[in-house]
C-alpha cells in the first residue's frame, strides 16, 4: 500500500460518478491505477489517461460483440479460421479487406463460387472484421432480405426501411442465386442496392455468376442494372474448388453447379 493512499470520501465519489457516467469500469481501474500510478510515479495526465483507456477498450470490446451478435450471422466464422490451402488465390485480396478500410469507402464485396467454397465464411469473417471496426452490420440471405423488404413495401414503409438500413455500415446477402427472386421483388432488391450505392457497403455470395443473375432476377435489365451499382466500387472474389464441407468423404465434386459456376469471370 502506497503513503498516502485515496481518501475513502474520494473513492466513493469516484464511486458515485463512474455509476452516474455508466461507466463502472472506472470504478475498478481508478483504485487499481491509483496504487500503481503512486508506485511508478505517473503524472495525473498519464493517470486519467490510463483509466479512460481502460473504459474505452472495454466499451469498444463489448460494443463489438453486441453487433456481431445483432448481426444475425448463421454462424460464428472467422478469419483466423479460414484455412488458405484450400483457397490460397484470394489469400491477399481477403487479406486486404480485413483491414476494414472498404467499409469507410463504402465499397462493396461480391463472392462467387461454387458451394462449399467458403463463401458464407468469408462474408460473416469480414462481418465481424467490420462490426469490431465499429460498424453495424446485418446479415441476411437474399431470400431473407426479399421478405423484408417486400413486407416493408407492404405496409408502405419501404423509403423509411431503406433509410434505417443505411444506418448499417454493412448489409451482407448470402446465397444469390439459389433461389429465383419473382420480378416485383427483384424491384425492390435493386432499391436496396441503390440506395446504399456509395453510401454503406454490401456484401453479397452467389454460386451463379453475373452472367446468370438475370435468370434470378427474372429480367436482365433489373439485373445489369444492379450488377453495374454493385461492381462500379467492389472487390469480385472468386473461390473455386470442391466443397470443404465434403473434404475426406470421398466425394469429389457436387453435380451441375461446378460446370456452370466454372467460368465466372470478372
Ligand atoms: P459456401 O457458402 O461457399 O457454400 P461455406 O462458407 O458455408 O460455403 O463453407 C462450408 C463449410 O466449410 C463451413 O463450415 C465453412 O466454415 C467451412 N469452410 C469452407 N471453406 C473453408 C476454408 N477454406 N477453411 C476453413 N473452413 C472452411
Ligand atoms: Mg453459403
């Protein structure tokens, strides 16, 4: 124990106001730091510097974990999880979006491949590369989105919907493509788009490439329209090989899709 330690009055003030802040952090860290500043002879400024170092990272820390848990992600995947063997082309490209520096940009991330190459995983890892940056972020699947939307629509709310999902510095659709989206609601899947064009990021997954998209979409206009706001700023990444999910079960390749998925381009 220090010489002159923390009068009791002061720790209970420190007490009562920590609580007022909501930040009860600073309860701890204060007396902690406190005893530890004596000893190493910091000065106040390096003192409260440390303790609202503390509160932040905390604060931070949480924060990121409240929006990864809010962004409805199907499971939790990282980076550090992702094994590069088996797709080691996008190594760099991936690597470079970890840093989060698309999400201030507002650029996009389109990922193409067939199934079981790592698409979901990769989109929820830079969900939560983006959520750690302090972004909000919600991850759906494109049919998932396609009520939500058409729901809005329904109770004419869909201007107000959009504005609120601007609000979030990532949207992430997964599986494009695996289900066909009916015309009207391909309408209002290209309004989503365009209205977080230049604005917040997506990112979306497909096993089709942008060759089919039309066919989902049900109209090629709708469809090159989109396509064209989702790739004027975005980072096309394509996966290729066979499914993780079928590594060491004998199975080499899933039919049909491997064909079609093979020569998706730019
Ligand atoms: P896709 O969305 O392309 O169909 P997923 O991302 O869902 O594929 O991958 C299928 C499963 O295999 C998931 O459990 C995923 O975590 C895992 N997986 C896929 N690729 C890799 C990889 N390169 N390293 C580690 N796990 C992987
Ligand atoms: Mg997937």
């Amino acid at each position: 124990m220090a010489a002159t330690p923390t009068t009791p009055e002061s720790v209970k003030q420190i007490t009562y106001l920590a609580a007022a802040l909501k930040a009860p952090r600073i309860i701890e860290a204060a007396t902690r730091l406190a005893d530890q500043a004596r000893d190493a002879g910091w000065t106040h400024e390096d003192y409260l510097a440390a303790v609202l170092e503390r509160e932040v990272s905390a604060r931070n820390a949480s924060g990121a974990e409240l929006r990864i848990k809010a962004a409805g992600f199907a499971a939790r995947k990282t980076i550090e999880d992702f094994d590069w063997d088996a797709q080691p082309a996008t190594r760099q490209q991936v690597g470079a979006l970890a840093s989060g520096g698309f999400l201030t940009e507002a650029r996009n991330v389109v990922l193409l491949g067939p199934p079981g190459t790592g698409k979901t995983h990769l989109a929820t890892a830079l969900g939560i590369v983006a959520a750690r940056h302090g972004h909000r972020v919600l991850f759906a699947t494109a049919t998932d989105w396609v009520t939500r939307l058409t729901d809005a629509h329904r109770q004419g709310q869909l201007a107000g919907e959009l504005a609120r999902l601007r609000r979030y510095g990532l949207i992430i659709v997964d599986e494009v493509g695996y289900l066909p989206i009916e015309q009207d609601a391909a309408n209002l899947f290209f309004q989503l788009v365009s209205s977080r064009y230049e604005h917040a990021s997506l990112i979306l997954t497909s096993n089709l490439p942008f060759s089919s998209w039309g066919g989902v979409f049900g109209d090629q206009a709708v469809a090159a329209a989109m396509i064209d706001r989702i790739v004027h700023h975005a980072d096309v990444l394509t996966l290729k090989g066979a499914s993780y999910r079928l590594r060491g079960r004998g199975i080499d390749s899933l039919p049909s899709i491997i064909a079609t998925t093979g020569e998706t381009s730019n």
